[in-house]
C-alpha cells in the first residue's frame, strides 16, 4: 500500500487535525517543519489522535533557499547543522520523509555554476544524516513549472542527478487545475516515477478544482504499474472547517485507491 497522508496548515493546525483523525483510511500527515520543531504541541495533539507525522515539508525556509548562493559564506556550516538537528527532530517524530525549498528560481544563466553548486554542497552535506537515520530528503518543484521558460523542473532533477543517492529524490507539487490540456497521467508517471519520493497534490473544492475520481484512479493505476515506492500527500486549500472536512472525506475515497 502507498502511504498516504493529508498536509496539515500551517495556521489552525489543531482544526486540522482534528478534521483528519476522524478519518478512516489516513491515519498519516505532513507537517511543516516549523511544526515538528517547535514546541507548540502539534506532535502532541497528533499522537492523542493516533495520527503518524510521516512527512514535513520546508526543512529550508523560502526567503533562506532563494538566496542560498547569494549569503555571506560565513554561517553556512550552521544552517547545515541545524538543518540536521531539524531532520533528526523529524524522524524522532516519526517522520520517514522531509522536502527541502531549494530557491530554483534564483537558478540564473550568468551565475548558473556558482549558484547550482551551492544547493548540491547543502543537500550533499545532508544525505549522511539522511541515510543515518532512514530519511528521504526531497528537492521540492512544482509541475506544471510556475512560469513559461522556467528551469526550475530541470535544476531539481539536475540536483537528485548529482547527488545520486536513494535518499535524495523529489517531492513534486502538482496542480493538476493547471495542467495542459494535453496532459497525460500515464505518460508523466513514466518519465519521472523513478526520482519521485513525494508526490503532493494541491487541490481546492471549488468548481473546476478538485480532481475527478477517474483521474486520481488513473494515477493509482500508473504508479502502481511502475512500481511507485514513494508518498502521497493531499494538500486541499480550504478556509473553513465545513470545507476541511468535505475534503478529508473526499481524500479517504482516493486513499483507498491506493491500497
């Protein structure tokens, strides 16, 4: 069975999580790291509901990613220490799997080797913790790419290229109300399956929005069929508890696609 798990917000998590234990089929979530590393007693709540915090996300927070390369390099051996003390306060928690901003977009041309050797020095100065402790580390990108030209996809798959460890993969963020109308489910799982270890779909509940069942059925299909060893992650954007609840209920119908 592929784990599932819904993302819990960063703001109203206790709405969250008590809208996701009265799930039955994911017993799983994604916390921020923000979450998981503070005090503020989100694992807590977790546990009392017999939920499992299996996945985090933004291990790297985004106005430190984006300018990774561009930071005096005085004080980077610090952020990779205390990205450590983070991964491992993940996996105390029960974390298997925590995805990394890598400030892809401030990739530019002109600077191109400086700026791509400094995000493979962080997540390669991370993989031995990661293997250490039996995590995945995730480069996270969206699809489809944010903006016409954009390399970001092509910078992430460069990066788990190089750093060429089973640890090291990609958390993607699909928003499949934005994919071509060419899209193929089938052919997308086959060309990037291999280097996938999160797999987060962003949904609303809006008309248009949230997936049909057939299509989350067809990904089911196409993971399976190639032999898809990574997560899934629900990530609905609701503002209210009414709303949170209708998508958890709709996200346990799809969870048990993936049984």
């Amino acid at each position: 069975m592929t784990n599932c798990a819904v993302s819990v917000s960063e703001n109203e998590w206790e709405m969250w999580l008590e809208a996701i234990g009265e799930m039955t089929v994911v017993r799983d979530v994604e916390f921020p790291v923000s979450l998981v590393a503070g005090d503020v007693g989100a694992g807590r709540l977790a546990e009392q509901y017999g939920l499992t915090p299996s996945f985090a996300r933004d291990l790297l927070p985004a106005d430190v990613a984006r300018y990774l390369s561009e930071s005096p390099v005085l004080g980077r051996e610090d952020v990779g220490m205390h990205l450590r003390k983070l991964i491992a306060e993940c996996r105390t928690c029960g974390g298997r799997s925590v995805s990394i901003e890598m400030g892809l977009d401030r990739i530019r041309d002109e600077t191109f080797e400086q700026d791509f050797e400094e995000r493979l020095k962080l997540l390669r100065a991370l993989i031995p913790c990661a293997d250490q402790l039996r995590v995945s580390i995730c480069v996270q990108v969206r699809y489809p790419k944010s903006f016409p030209g954009s390399k970001e996809w092509e910078h992430a798959g460069a990066l788990v290229h190089e750093v060429m460890h089973p640890n090291c993969r990609l958390a993607v963020n699909l928003v499949p109300e934005e994919f071509p109308p060419n899209f193929d489910i089938s052919t997308f799982v086959r060309s990037c399956c291999f280097r996938i270890g999160t797999l987060r779909f962003h949904h609303g509940l809006a008309s248009g929005e949230s997936m049909a069942d057939d299509d989350m059925a067809t990904w089911a299909k196409a993971l399976r069929g190639h032999g898809f060893k990574g997560g899934i992650v629900f990530s609905p954007r609701v503002s209210t508890a009414d709303a949170l609840q209708a998508a958890c209920r709709k996200i346990d119908r799809w969870a048990r696609l993936f049984e």
